[in-house]
C-alpha cells in the first residue's frame, strides 16, 4: 500500500472513530465498516461535492442495489481509496446524512 493510501485510510480511521459514526446510518448495527458515497443528482448545480455515510455490510448491499448513478460502495479497508472519495466522508457522515 502506498503513502498516499495509508494517508487516506488513516483520515477514514479518524471519521470511523467519531461517534456519530460508530452505528450504521440506516440501522443499529455497530461499528460499520463500509462507505455509501452518494452522487449529486442530476440538475445539482455544477462542482456540487459528493457526501458519504458509514454502513454496515448489510446495508451496503441495499445501497449497492441502487445504482452507481445514485451511491457507490467502498469498503473502509479494502477497497484503495481516490482522494475525492475521502473528501466526500469528509463532508458528509451519518450525522449530515441522516438531517
């Protein structure tokens, strides 16, 4: 793994240990381990940034299901991470999602 990578699964580690992150944003499951990234819909205005949620696994599938034109999935340590992604955890979290 480089740098880089480390780097940003350190900043999603920080995010993850936040308390309002701790439960899955559409259950009560504990400790998620998977990001929903949800895409600006269509007619957003331009440059308008994509926000994210911490999921349990159970809950990614359900939001998998919807299409990558709505949310993608991540998994928090496997899958590698681009730095618009982490951004997009960083401007979001269950918190914000669930408002």
């Amino acid at each position: 793994m480089g740098d880089d990578q480390k780097a940003m699964k350190k900043r999603l580690k920080v995010l993850m240990n936040l308390p309002e992150n701790q439960v899955c944003s559409d259950c009560t499951e504990r400790q998620p381990r998977w990001a929903s990234l949800i895409v600006p819909p269509p007619g957003a205005p331009e440059g308008s940034p994509s926000f994210g949620a911490f999921v349990c696994l159970e809950c990614s599938g359900s939001h998998r299901r919807l299409g990558v034109h709505i949310t993608f999935v991540r998994s928090i340590n496997l899958d590698s991470w681009k730095e618009k992604e982490v951004m997009a955890m960083e401007n979001g979290g269950n918190n914000k999602v669930n408002t």
